[in-house]
C-alpha cells in the first residue's frame, strides 16, 4: 500500500525556530552528558533513577506514589529528570 499526505500544514516561523532551538538545546545537553563520560543520562527510568539517588526501587516507587518525587509518567512508565532530582535531593 501506498501512503501519500495530501495535506500539508506550514507552521509561523516563530514556532519553527523555538522547536529548532528546543531539539538543538536537548541535544547539546545529551551531547555534554555523553562528552564528559556521564554515567547517567538527562532522563532515566525506575531503575537508573533508583541506582542514581543510592535508594532502593520500592523505597523510590514509594516516593513516586507519595508526590514527593519529581516524575513523569508516560503510558505505564516513568521518567525521571536527573536535573530535578538533584533539586529535590538538595531540598531533604
């Protein structure tokens, strides 16, 4: 089967240039991470995020069940952003 897109959205140039701008940023971010040998990424799942604040997976399931954890949770799972969770950690 063939697929063609019949129609065509043009967005303002303004929205153009912040998404550009947004994709350049994060991944100039994931490109540092990744430059100074970053053992743990910008975003993590359960299992990076637990191994990272030194705390066991239910013990972070647990805080991510209470709202005290910063998370994000996309379908069935979560993403937890390392910048946040340094925020949080210097606030208990």
């Amino acid at each position: 089967m063939d697929l063609q897109l019949t129609n065509r959205v043009e967005l303002p140039v303004e929205l153009n240039v912040a998404i550009r701008k947004s994709v350049e940023n994060t991944l100039s971010e994931i490109m540092d991470d990744y430059r100074k040998g970053n053992e743990f990424p910008r975003y993590m799942g359960k299992r990076e995020a637990s191994n990272y604040l030194q705390i066991a997976y239910g013990t972070l399931t647990k805080l991510v069940d209470e709202g005290k954890i910063p998370a994000k949770k996309i379908g069935t799972t979560y993403r937890f952003d390392r910048l946040k969770l340094d925020d949080f950690m210097a606030t208990v």
